[in-house]
C-alpha cells in the first residue's frame, strides 16, 4: 500500500472538488489493507456524505503527533526566515498546539548532531526534535525556509518519509492534510494561549431559517408577507445587483415570522431580510 499512499499524499488539487482524501482514507482502513472488505464498505466505514469530509476523516495518534510536530516546525521555519534567520533554532522554543479542543505542549530544539538522518534532507534545512507529552519526534524538513511557500512539505519523521499538503500557512494558523484528512493547528506561545483561554468565544448567529442577500444591490420585490407558510424552493424575494435580477427561494419549510428589509431598500451582501419561525 506504500506507493499508492505516496502517490495520494503528494497529488495536489486546487479549486475542483473531489474525492482524494477519502480515496487516502480507505487506503489506511484495517480491513481494506487485508482485503477482508465487502460492497458495504463505504457504508460500514463513511455512512453520511459528513463522514467522509476531510476534516473528520480519523487520524491514528501517532498521525496526529506527526502532524502536530510537523506544524510546530513549519511555524518555526516560516518565524525565523521572515526574521531573516534561514538556520533554524539557536536555542529551544516552548509552544502550544491547539487542534480541535486540546491543546499540546511542545519544546522545539535543534536535533543532537547524532540523531539528524544522514541524507540531503538534513542539508536542506534545520532538523528539529519535537518534544511532545507523549513522544518525541525528530523532524527534519526536506525543503529549505524559501521553499514553504509551497503547497506540499516533505519531511523525515523519526526516519520515515512523509508527505503533507499545506492548506494554509499563516502567523498563528497552519493547516495540513496528512492522510487525507485535514486539521488546522493554532500555534502559540504559553503566555499567548493562556490569555486565549480567557477571551470570550464568538458568537455565530444561526441563519439556517433566514433568508439573506446573496450580494450588494437593491431590493426589489418580496413575494411573501409575515404569517405566510413557505416550502422549500417557493420564491420569496427578488434582488436586483448590477443590473440583473437575482430570485431568492425558501431553503426550508416554515412560516414567515420577521420581513427585515422593504422593496427599494438598499441591502448589503449576506443581510438577512426575511427570518422563519
């Protein structure tokens, strides 16, 4: 299975949707690898279209901790050469790691001399040891700090070569796909994610019964009043934007409890102007 987990790992689409990460997912499957699988398997294995999004797709804990390491020194390479330092660590770094709801500790120090793999990997950029609770992981990234701008990471974990598709890259975030599945690492200092811990969470306003304006513009008919019953697909309202005519319709059934905006209105993109009970 080693080629063809390769091959996937390393095979970058943008812009399209498709079914790679899931295709990578069975490839780790238990009985999929000893061929013991049936017709069922997608059934078995991913039931929901949701079960087989690749930010749920399952991850080992070792994956995980490879992919947590692998994050913390692509942060520290992106810090250090944005500092204009291309040589890594002179001295050890204290991080925390958020992924989902847990949070993970991690030391980041030069790699002893003894423990860097002998190969052009090491020559190409700083080798890392990765302190975490649970393990400590030698990371050594085969491409220099001028390279990550790049969308996939190659790097030797513990000697064994690995393929990471990076999906952002930014001050405080870096999300990777490893596996097929992706997950989004915020990456801090101590002190900064204590007082993270004490800011409130925002609040996300649920829209799943509003109808709002797909874009800037005006207007220019509503076709339902508040009282009156909708199902989903009715026609509720009529947006015009740079002189073409948008129909907005019903994504849900219910009954029309809130009209927010009046025809001729001025409405900006994604207000609400109608709300059903």
């Amino acid at each position: 299975m080693h080629p063809p987990r390769r091959a996937l790992d390393s095979y970058v689409v943008r812009g399209v949707q498709h079914n790679i990460p899931l295709l990578r997912s069975v490839l780790d499957r238990p009985d999929f690898v000893a061929g013991t699988f049936s017709t069922a398997f997608l059934a078995q294995h991913y039931p929901s279209p949701a079960d087989s999004a690749p930010a749920v797709l399952p991850l080992t804990r070792a994956q995980e901790q490879e992919l947590l390491a692998l994050a913390a020194v692509l942060h520290v390479l992106r810090s250090t050469a944005r500092a204009g330092r291309g040589d890594g660590l002179s001295e050890p770094v204290d991080l925390v790691l958020t992924m989902g709801e847990e949070q993970f500790p991690a030391r980041l120090r030069p790699s002893p001399a003894g423990l860097v793999p002998s190969s052009s990997a090491a020559a190409a950029a700083p080798s890392f040891q990765v302190e975490l609770a649970e393990r400590v992981l030698q990371v050594t990234p085969e491409a220099g700090p001028s390279e990550l701008a790049g969308v996939l990471a190659r790097a030797s974990i513990d000697g064994v070569q690995i393929a990471a598709q990076v999906l952002e890259l930014g001050a405080r975030d870096v999300a990777l796909q490893v596996a097929g599945a992706q997950r989004r690492v915020r990456v801090a200092t101590p002190a900064a994610a204590a007082l993270a811990r004490l800011m409130p969470e925002p609040v996300r306003e649920d829209f799943s019964r509003a109808v709002r304006s797909p874009m800037p513009g005006t207007l220019v008919s509503l076709a339902v009043a508040v009282g009156d019953a909708v199902r989903p697909g009715d026609d509720v309202a009529v947006v015009e934007a740079m002189k073409m005519r948008n129909v907005l319709r019903a994504e849900v059934e219910g009954v029309v409890a809130a009209v927010e905006a009046a025809p001729g209105d001025t409405v900006a993109a994604d207000q609400v102007l109608l709300r059903f009970d």
